[in-house]
C-alpha cells in the first residue's frame, strides 16, 4: 500500500473551507488566493487518491472518504498546533482565572482549554461558569482576569473584541411537534431567573408588538430551559450559538414571533490581566469565536 504523507497546510485549507461553507471564503481567511486553494484540494485529493468533494448546486459537499478525512485533518492540525505552541518562546506560567457564559462551556473547554492547557502544561486555568452580571462584576472587582460574556452597554473595561450576535426565540428541535400558540392567549415564556439581559429582550419585544405573555418556566440553568422547551411548555430566546440538538432557533417571524435585537458578545479584561497567557488565552478564544459552533448532542 503506497504511503500517504498529508500536507498540512493542504489539509488546513480544506477544514477551513469546509467550516466556513465556501472555499473562497477560506482563501479570504488564509490570505491565498482562489486559484491555490483549488491547487491545494486538487492536490489534497491526488494524495487521498479518492474524491473528497462533489458538485452540489453551485457548492461543494463531502463524499463519504471527504467525511472520514476531515476527522482525521482535524485531529493532525489539532496537534500540529499544540507542538507549536510547545516549542515557541518561553513556556507560559502562572495562573489564568477565566468566566464564561453557560452558553460556551460545553465546546470551549474541550475545545480551546483542552488544547491550550496540554501545550501549557505549567500553566493553572480556573474556570468559573456563571451568569452574566456575575462574570462582569468578576472581571471589574479583579476576580476574573478575562471573561465571554454578553453585553448590551458599553462597560469600562478592557475589551479584545465585541460582536453583534443576533438573539432568536427558541422551539423545539427536528424531528419534535412545532410550538404553536393562540395569538389570543398570552405566550408561555421559558426564561433564566432576573436579572437576564435576553428575558428582558423578549418581555420588550413582545410588548412593544402588542402580544400578551406569561411566565410558564423558570430556570436557574440552561439545561432546564432546553428540557422545558424539548417538552412543549413555551418557547425560550438566547443566541443561535451552542444550542444543543433538542431545540433550534425559529427563523425571523416564524410564528408570529416580533423581531429580536442583536446582543454584543466580548472577552473583557481585568484592568491588571496583561500577562502573556492572558493574552494568548484570549486570542485563542476569539479565533474560535470566529469559527462555527458545533452543535451539541441532544
């Protein structure tokens, strides 16, 4: 059997394109051109020696052999990145106190930390997982060095980046009856306990349209919004992103349902979190933020 030594950079480009949905979109990111990232999955398929895409419309769809490698591409890069952080520079040290929104824990630990911490390994993360208000009183009193968290002000505090991401109410996901409701009963809500920047949106939302509502659950985490809206008792608002597979995100309008605002999303910065493995940590979030979320298992 002929031995097949994948090029990384050829297997980079083909996970990018494929994450992104375009590979013109993927040659944006990687600063190529078009044409040699065509190179590079013209040559990506002579060294698999079976067709990893196909025509599908005016895009590009895995075949079944494309499926298979894309597990594997991603699984070399994954490492390829952690050696590279290995072995550049001083090894990072000390401590990173970091809080995220329940939204992104189940993908950004495994994710980004896992990675983060064996490429680091005299490097001491602590996570804390907590509502919003909490994360940005954490970063601003110095108890958190960094922070995910949403945010509808602007805040005086360091900031890597904020960026607007839509919220949408939230019904039942594939394969479950559709949440319908009687315009002329109020709307059963499935909502966080106060404070909650995206309970308050809804409530203005459905205010300013004129529709009645009321609270038909209440939730102290999102596990037990997702369990009451799989069931049908209401539907619920946050972000398309990390949504497990038991819930989607309606489309605009769907329903009835008044138009929802954009919520920003930033990694804030204690004032005194300047220490490399703050940054970096930090660029690393932000680079995954600007991949897709995967969704979670049901």
């Amino acid at each position: 059997m002929r031995r097949v030594n994948f090029d990384l950079d050829v297997l980079r480009s083909f996970v990018v394109g494929v994450d992104l949905g375009s590979f013109a979109r993927a040659a944006d990111r990687l600063g190529r051109s078009t044409s040699a990232v065509s190179a590079q999955l013209k040559k990506l398929e002579e060294q698999a020696g079976v067709p990893v895409l196909r025509r599908n419309g005016r895009g590009m769809a895995l075949t079944e052999s494309g499926e298979t490698l894309l597990g594997y591409a991603r699984r070399l890069l994954d490492l390829n990145d952690e050696a590279a952080s290995a072995i550049q520079g001083q090894p990072l040290e000390g401590r990173v106190r970091l809080g995220l929104q329940e939204d992104f824990g189940e993908w950004l630990l495994p994710d980004v930390l896992g990675h983060f911490i064996r490429a680091h390994p005299k490097l001491r993360i602590e996570v804390r997982i907590a509502r919003n208000s909490a994360l940005m009183d954490g970063v601003g009193g110095g108890e958190l060095d960094l922070a995910l968290a949403w945010t509808t002000e602007a805040r005086r505090l360091p900031v890597g980046r904020i960026d607007a991401v839509p919220m949408r109410w939230i019904g039942p996901g594939a394969g479950l009856p559709a949440f319908a409701f009687d315009m002329a009963d109020p709307l059963p809500l499935i909502v966080l306990e106060s404070p909650c920047l995206m309970r308050t949106a809804a409530i203005e939302a459905l205010d300013r349209a004129g529709i009645p509502w009321r609270i038909a659950f209440t939730s102290a985490s999102l596990a037990g919004l997702w369990a009451a809206v799989k069931a049908g008792l209401g539907v619920s608002v946050r972000t398309p992103l990390g949504l497990p597979a038991s819930v989607r995100a309606l489309e605009p309008g769907e329903g009835g349902l008044p138009a929802l605002p954009t919520l920003g999303l930033g990694v804030f910065h204690a004032a005194t979190a300047t220490t490399p493995a703050v940054e970096r940590l930090s660029a690393l979030i932000l680079e995954r933020l600007a991949e897709p979320v995967p969704v979670q298992a049901a």
